[in-house]
C-alpha cells in the first residue's frame, strides 16, 4: 500500500493530546516530560483524525512499529487494543474534569406554575427537556442527540442543532436550562406510545468528550407524563458515523 507524506500534527491538535495524557506515554503510562512523540495508528503520516494518534514514549513508539508479520512470534498490538490502551490513559488525566448533567423529558414547564400552583402544561408535542449541570466549579459542554420513536418506529424528523448532536450546549456551573423541541404529536394520535432515545456526550474544559450511555423516556398517557426508561431500542451512536 502506497503511503501518503507526512502532514504535520496540527499545534491545536498536539497541545490537546499531550494535555490529555499529561505527557505521559498512552501505552506504558510513563511520565515523559520532553521525551514523547505522537504514533500514527494506522501508520499513515498523512492521517491525522485524532482517533488515528497516539503519543508514546520513544521505547514505546518503536516497540508499536516493531512486529514484523514474517516471523509470526508472539502478539501483535492490534490497533483497537492499542486505542483502548492509549483511551485509558486519556481518561486517567481527564476524568478530573468531567462533570454531571441532568437531563429531563416533561410535557410540563417545571418552573412556571398556573393559577393552582401546579406546573404549567406546554402544548401538545411541544416537549420540554431540562438540562441542569451538576458541577459547582468548571464549566463543561454537553452534545446531545434525541431520537424520536413513535409507536416504536423511528421517525427522521430535524429538531434543531442542538437536539441533532451537532451544536454543543455551554454550561456554565449551577446552570440550568428550560430546552423544548416539538414532535408531531396530537390527541387522536393512534396509538398514544412514544419513545424518545437520548444519546449525549460531556466535553470537558480539555475539548475531551466522554460518551455516556443513552437511556431513554417514554410517554404513554396524555394525562400522564413522560417516564424514564433505562432502555434504548435501535442500535445507534451518538455521532453519525463517517
Ligand atoms: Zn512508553
């Protein structure tokens, strides 16, 4: 396979990943001060998606291009172990930084009340989705992707950047925001059963994402109000793969 030249990591890009990992080597976990590189996985110069590097130790960076396929000894580091390994590291430096989010479905406006003190009642398909950080101290942005089952069918309909996992939400500490986003819903809807997927991320203060697991909510009584449901169904991911 013909390899393309080489392409300098961009400076953004190897400021981020040595923050990530404090300079320490992403395979043997050592501190590396001045002595670190970034790896292409692939092994491709020219290939710089974030998920394609690595930065390693020298030790390490020639250990990771050594194996030689003709003599079939032992096991070669295989490029998702070598991802995983270099993910475990990024995470022991940047959990420090992730912070919580609450995210909740309602056909209510909790915090407006009407004439009885009861929370006040947003249209029909108008569905409200409060997101409220739980972090006292840093900031963080959330990415946050909603799909809509109605009747267990997926339904593609566009609700906004911000409820597509394109645009990110800022957070600031404490803040709590009061989103909604409509859905084609009416009393003679037949039957009465939603289901909508929550797929989100965390990006930290670092611009280090941290996939959560999607759960779900669904709405099965107009008199009722949506309920949680740890559950997905579909088999999909956050991001929309490439
Ligand atoms: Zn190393």
């Amino acid at each position: 396979m013909r390899k393309n030249g080489r392409i300098h990591v961009p400076e953004e890009t190897r400021a981020k990943l040595f923050l990530w990992c404090a300079r320490h080597c992403c395979f043997c976990a050592k501190a590396c001060t001045t002595n670190i590189e970034i790896h292409h996985i692939d092994e491709d110069p020219s290939n710089n998606d974030e998920d394609n590097l690595i930065p390693v130790c020298f030790d390490c960076h020639g250990e990771l291009a050594r194996y030689n396929p003709e003599h079939t000894k032992g096991s070669k580091y295989r490029n998702l172990e070598i991802k995983k390994r270099r993910d475990q590291i990024y995470d022991l430096y940047t959990l420090p930084y992730l912070r919580q989010v609450e995210i909740k479905i309602s056909k209510y406006l909790h915090h407006v009340q009407d004439s009885t003190g009861q929370p006040k009642e947003r249209h029909l398909g108008d569905i409200s989705c409060t997101v409220r950080t739980l972090s006292q101290d840093i900031p963080i942005r959330l990415r946050l992707r909603i799909e809509p089952y109605p009747d267990n069918q997926r339904l593609k309909v566009d609700l906004g950047d911000l409820y597509s996992g394109i645009a990110l939400w800022n957070l600031n500490p404490s803040q709590i925001v009061f989103g909604h986003f409509k859905l084609p819903i009416s009393a003679e809807t037949k039957p009465f059963l939603f289901r909508v997927v929550i797929f989100w991320s965390i990006v930290d203060v670092l611009d280090r994402e941290h996939e959560m697991l999607p759960f779900s909510y669904v709405w099965g009584d107009p008199k009722g109000d949506w309920w949680f449901d740890p559950r997905t169904i579909g088999n999909n991911q956050l991001k929309p793969t490439k």
